[in-house]
C-alpha cells in the first residue's frame, strides 16, 4: 500500500489521489522529536514531574519485547519504527501508552477500524517496542496518534519509560511538520487527571506540533471509558474525512489474526492455563508466578451479599517469592465454569473445546498477546476476561455475525444509543456469553458463524487482581496475608455482578473446610480451584508479587497517620504489628493514628479485637479512631469528617514530620486529601496546602495505595 496520509504541499481536504502524487517522500527529524521534545520540554517546564514510580494502583503485565526469548514480534523484526513503517508500508502509527491494558486494547481496535474503514495500512506500537530515536526519522506523509494512560500522581505507563528518558536528553530541531491526535485516559478521582496526555499534548504544542483535533479524554470516575472512547474515535473519523479528504468505505469484519484447530498437536504442547510468565521491568518490580500453598483462611465477617476473608499464603516452597512490608501480592482468577461452557454452548463449539488451537498474526511484526498453542477451553477458562461487561461498541460490531433476524434487531436497537444501552445495563450484567444468548431469544440459535479471531481480537485478557499485603515481612517474612471483600453488586432480585476473583478465593477457602467458612456465600459461581492439569489441587492459586513504594518510614520514630476504609486497612494491620514487636523489644518508637471507616461496629469491623490489643500493648503510641457511617443511634459519618474533627491532633503530628497514609477508593482519598489541605492552608492563604501536600508527596511524607 503507498503511504497516503498527507502533505505539506497539500490544502485541507485535498483529494486523496492529490495526496498520493503529492506526498513527498522524505524523513524529517522533527516528526518524533515532537513525540519526544514534547517530553524534553515537560521536564523542563515541570522539574516536578516523575516518571519512574512503580504504579501501586492497577498493573497488568504485559511482554517487553527487549525482555530476551519472551521478545514480542516488533523486536524481531525491527525496533526502528520509521524503517518499519516504509518495509510494510503503514500509514499510521498508534502509540500506546496503558497499564491497566485498556489504552492498549484501544490502540489495536482503532487500528483495526482505521484498517477496515479507510484501508490505511495501521500499526498499534507499544512504546517500549521501538527505539525512541528511530521516532525522529519517521517521514511527514505518516501520521502519529497517542493513547497515553495516567496512573498514581500523574505518572506515565510503565511501558513508556524509554521513551521518555529519550524524550528528557533529546534537543532535537522543532516538530513543525508533525501532525498528530491524542486520546488521554485518566479517572478523575485522582487529583492530576490526564495529567500525561495533557503534558505531552502542550509540549508537542511548544514545539511546534498540529494538532488534527482536540485532544480526548476518558474518565473511569464516571464509568464512561468505553463510551468517551467511542465518542472521541467518531470524532476522529470525521477529521479523516472532512480534513484528509479520506473516503469512509463499508466493509465487514477483517481479522488481524488467524486461529487454526490443528489436532495433530501433542498435549504436551500446548498452554493449558498456566499463566503467561510476568516479565520483570528493568527495576524487577514483579516476581515469578507460582502455584502458592493456601496455608489458613478466616472469615472475618458475613454481612447479607458480602463476605470479607483473612487468608494466609505459605511462601515456604518457592525461596524467590519475597516481599517487604507494604507490598502487593498478584492473583491469577480462574473464570466460573458457568461462564465457560456458556460461551461455548452459545458458540456452538463444546465439540471443539479442547482441540489443540494455534493463534498467529497475519501480518509480520504484529505481536499475539495469547498464549499459542492453547485450545479455546484454556483460553475461556484462564486466558480472557468473558465475565466482564460488554461495551456498547461490542454489541454493534456482533450485528454482523447475527445468526437470525430476531438477533440482528435486538442487536441494532440495543446499541443504537447510548441512553438505551445504559438503562439495560442497569438491570443486567450483559457478559459476552449472556448477550448471545439474549440475542437469540434465551440460546434458541448457536453463533456458530462467529469467527474465533472477533473472539479473541474483542474480549480483553484476563488481568491479574492485586491486594495489599496485611503483614509484616519481619514478623512472617515466609507467609504472606491478604484481604478479601467478596462483594456482589446486587442489580436486582435475579441479578448481580459478582466479583470474579473474590469468589474464586471464597471457593478456595471453602475448600479448606474451616468450619468458619461453611456459613459464607457464593454468587452461585462454580469454579474448578484444581487449575491447569491439577496444578492448583490442595488449595492453592497462582500468585506473585508486586513491589510497592508504600512503605514505613526508615525511622521507628517518625510518627505517622493512618486513614483507611474496608479492607484498605491491610497494610496497616502490618504496619502497626511491626512497630508493636519493635516496641516490645526496647525500641521507642513513634506515635501512630488510625483512622478506619466502616459501616458499624457489629458488622465490618475488620481486625478491631487485635488492632485493640495491640493499641493497649503499645500504652499510648497508638491511637485508634473508628468511623461508623451505618452505626444504630450514631450520625453517619466518614473518615475525612473524623479527621476534620479531630484537627488539633492530625496538625500536630504533621508539625512532628508525620507521614500521612491513605489505603482505599479513590474517591476517599481524594476526600482526605481536600480535608487535609484545608486545614494545612488555615491562616495561610488559598492554595497552600495542595502545596505543602504536594511536598510531602515529594518527600514520601504523603502515601497513597488506592483504587477503583
């Protein structure tokens, strides 16, 4: 395909057989240091700014292709981008930037619509694919687009770290032939909201940059990711047309990959759950995967549809697993077997279950995220994320493949508008295999025309859930706790949206035979917790370890303060257990203040009788403030208002040098966190405590473990 996006020489809407004679093939430096100037000049402008912070918040692992035998296809083929571009002859390249994988997800839908719409030739890059430098060498006729996630304080996607070194030390010419559109994903619960789209966007704009269209934003506070994506991509495509004079074409589903049944494959060769291995970063910020030993499990409550669960894990067997206070612990959740055979009844494929699959891309350099040889069974079951809900974009896309009128019309009127598809999400948790067999009128027709590849291209990988560790690495440095709350969001009488993983570790627990535990709930979820060719049997699950920089302070004395709700009060549970046995051995340490919200004391109060034991055990250098907002006979309160109330004390700790702690939503934190700069702001002057906050974050004086 001849490059054909645009020139210099060229009006906006010129015709695009104008482009083609027109468009001058020559490389031009500017056009990447754009990308990555634009960076240079955000260092310079915000010496602030940090882009090196492991995310504490929501990481899902994804290959580098630098990482040796685990090299994505890119790496194979070439890491200069402009040369890969002119050897398969792409006219668009789509940076990503994600950490959650939901940008990179993104990315490879819009370069299969722009494919499939416009018959440009598209490449989603993940950024750390490619050689930063070889951006400057890509030639003006191309066109760049930018999917750059935020995460924590503002900071970039593990993944696009290289790049923005390169960005920090290029000095490159202006990128004035740079033409470009970006997408920022961000939730704006977090106080620096699409901070790295927004900072990237005005350094491109600095030096020179044109911006095709307004930058877009999505905000996951509102749950709107999905529908601020689709809105900015019909945005995009409008511009294609009205400004490139591109011709939208309509044409069905193309693949970008193949998926083949080959049964003359051995067992033994194919992947059969087993979880794709975690690629450290260059900071070995993850551990292996191993199947860990369940070594106890407690129930620390049962409350109407909600379940919370102390469970301890046995690190003994693999002497690589080490964590430090304050860390993460991954889990790989296994899908409910309801789920799975009801993808595969829906499918019409139950015959096929666990025929020997090969999965390869159809173009050189473009890397398969799944696993390959597998079977569709393993890619269900393990592999893809089937439980989660259906985008409305989703539901449009399948009008195509409808099996029977009837299906083609609830298709259509279900994702004709945003409104209507909202309401019915409202009263159904519409997975794949539920809107299938919704479709065709409660499974009265298979999707047997359903090609694997729509499958496996749409629904997004199975990501790895990630608790903070509710111990002391000194005190149990070879068992490892989490927290579970095992919440079923109840839709109505007949319908809820179950927590996948929670309920996957309730019916581990279970399996334990507590007599504690028989008393708890499922959301009617059957989960085979044997795993991949028994792997998993005697109650064990496929974890590892995440490194966090949510730590204690170096000094015993340095008083601090803790806010938590819910099961956020993990690591402070071992936070305090280890400044009490530090204590118990002569050491002074310093004073301590939780603040731990919940709904009553009867109900959710977590941990109360050995946070109480030990509050006594440390005689006076640990205060205690529960916060009950559901409590008989008590005014509803929250954390943020105990902490307001009780002003004179949290001030004064902060005057010692404390450090302040959050662990739970993000909405809560984001509460505190407007609280507490009120109060450090009192008699001087508006905006000063977001600064003086903002220097503690520097200094690691303010902590935040949050999500959701």
């Amino acid at each position: 395909m001849t490059s054909q996006i645009f020139s210099e020489a060229l009006p906006m809407g010129a015709p695009l057989n104008e482009m083609l004679k027109s468009a001058i093939p020559r490389h031009i430096l500017d056009v990447v240091s754009a990308a990555s100037l634009g960076a240079l000049g955000i260092a310079y402008l915000f010496p602030r700014y940090t882009w090196n912070k492991p995310d504490p918040y929501e990481y899902i692992y994804y290959e580098k292709p630098q990482s040796g035998e685990h090299a994505g296809g890119a790496n194979k083929v070439t890491r200069n981008i402009a040369k890969y571009l002119e050897e398969t002859e792409k006219d668009v390249v789509i940076f990503w930037g994600s950490q959650s994988g939901t940008a990179e997800a993104f990315s490879g839908r819009l370069a299969r619509e722009l494919q499939k719409l416009y018959a440009l030739g598209c490449i989603a890059a993940d950024l750390s694919d490619f050689d930063p430098e070889s951006i400057a060498d890509i030639p003006q006729n191309r066109v760049a687009i930018f999917l750059l996630s935020t995460y924590g304080e503002g900071d970039p996607s593990d993944n696009a770290a290289q790049f923005w070194n390169w960005c920090l030390k290029n000095n490159q010419a202006p990128l004035l032939s740079l033409r470009y559109a970006a997408f920022g994903l961000g939730n704006s619960n977090y106080r620096f909201y699409n901070e790295v789209v927004n900072r990237v966007v005005a350094a491109l704009q600095v030096f020179g940059a044109q911006p095709l269209m307004e930058t877009g934003y999505a905000d996951d506070a509102h749950g709107s990711t999905e529908e601020d994506f689709t809105g900015w991509k019909d945005k995009l495509f409008n511009c294609l047309q009205e400004r490139l004079g591109l011709t939208k074409r309509e044409v069905g589903y193309e693949a970008t990959i193949a998926a083949v049944f080959d049964e003359s494959l051995d067992i033994v060769d194919l992947h059969v759950g087993e979880p794709q291995e975690n690629t450290p970063t260059s900071k070995g910020l993850l551990s292996p995967t191993r199947a860990v030993q369940v070594k106890s499990c407690e129930q620390l409550f049962l409350s109407g549809s909600r379940n919370c669960l102390h469970m301890d894990l046995d690190l003994v067997a693999h002497p690589e697993l080490v964590y430090k206070t304050g860390d993460h612990l991954g889990i790989s959740p296994i899908n409910p077997e309801q789920e799975v055979h009801g993808m595969l009844r829906a499918l019409g494929r139950e015959a096929q279950a666990k025929t020997p699959l090969i999965i390869n891309a159809l173009e050189s350099g473009t890397k398969v995220a799944l696993p390959s040889p597998t079977t569709l069974h393993a890619l269900l079951k393990y592999y893809l994320e089937i439980c989660s809900a259906v985008p409305r974009e989703t539901v449009r896309a399948l009008i195509e493949f409808a099996p029977t009128p009837e299906a083609k019309k609830f298709l259509t009127e279900l994702s004709d508008d945003h409104e209507t598809f909202a309401k019915f999400q409202e009263t159904i948790h519409l997975t794949f295999s539920k809107l299938l067999v919704l479709a065709t009128g409660g499974g009265k027709a298979t999707w047997s025309s359903l090609p694997l590849e729509f499958i496996l291209e749409t629904i997004p990988r199975c990501r790895v859930r990630y608790y903070s560790i509710a111990s002391s690495s000194v005190l149990s440095p070879r068992t490892a706790s989490i927290t579970a709350l095992v919440n079923n969001t109840v839709l109505s009488e007949t319908e809820s949206i179950p927590g996948v993983t929670t309920n996957y570790l309730l019916a581990i627990s279970q399996s334990v035979g507590k007599d504690a535990l028989q008393g708890s709930r499922r959301a009617n979820l059957d989960f085979d917790v044997s795993g991949p060719s028994g792997a998993l049997e005697g109650a064990k699950i496929f974890a590892h370890l995440r490194r966090s920089t949510f730590k204690l302070p170096i000094s015993v004395q340095t008083p601090f303060i803790m806010a938590a709700a819910g099961t956020g009060i993990a690591p402070f549970r071992a936070f305090i257990s280890e400044r009490s046995r530090l204590q118990s051995m002569g050491r002074d340490v310093g004073h301590m203040m939780l603040f731990f919200g919940c709904r009553s004391p009867e109900e959710d109060y977590i941990y109360r009788e050995e946070l109480e034991e030990m509050e006594r055990s440390l005689r006076g250098k640990l205060r205690i403030i529960p916060v009950y907002s559901r409590a008989r006979d008590t005014p509803r309160a929250y954390v943020q208002d105990k902490i307001r109330e009780l002003t004179t004390d949290v001030l004064g700790l902060l005057e010692q040098d404390a450090v302040f702690y959050i662990c739970g939503k993000t909405t809560m934190a984001k509460d505190i966190s407007k609280v507490v700069a009120d109060l450090l702001e009192e008699g001087q002057g508006a905006g000063k405590g977001d600064e003086l906050i903002r220097k503690m974050k520097k200094t690691n004086k303010w902590q935040e473990d949050t999500w959701g």
